[in-house]
C-alpha cells in the first residue's frame, strides 16, 4: 500500500495537533488542561486514519474506543497453527 498526498496532510495535521498538545502541557495550571484535549484529539484522528487505511471501519459514527477492536481484527493475523493451539488450550 503506498501512501498517498493526502493521508501525509493528514499524519502532520495529527502531529501538529500533537505537538500542541505538548507544548500546552506544559503551561501553568489551568491553561495547561487543555492539553488533554489536543492529545485526545490527534488520537482520535490518526484512529480515524488507520481505519480507513485499512478498511477496517465497519460505520460511518465509530466510538472512541471501539477503534482499537476494528484495528485490531484487521491486523491480527492468525495462522492454522495458533487457531489449532489455541482450540487445545
């Protein structure tokens, strides 16, 4: 899979938010709070990415963290042998 224009745009959006997230963690309190929304922001982001790099989202409104499921059953592989080892256990 090559890696298009677009989906660079968005990986240095997400690390730009990313990177806010840093630098306003780092402020005084209570400024320094919204960083927690920077972070869960970019995250969301770059779940939304991969997702759809992978075709892996099954809906258009996917729940934070059902993500990490949808990803996971995409790039999990699973070989005769650990499907045998795993029916004897």
């Amino acid at each position: 899979m090559s890696i298009s224009q677009t989906i660079l745009k968005r990986l240095s959006f997400i690390k730009y938010l990313y990177q806010l997230g840093i630098n306003q963690s780092r402020q005084k309190t209570p400024q320094n709070s919204i960083s927690i929304l920077m972070f869960h922001d970019s995250v969301e982001l770059f779940l939304q990415l991969s997702t759809e790099y992978l075709s892996a989202s099954p809906r258009a409104n996917i729940g934070f963290m059902e993500y990490w499921g949808v990803i996971n059953q995409k790039t999990t592989r699973t070989t005769a042998f650990s499907k045998k080892s795993n029916e004897s256990s």
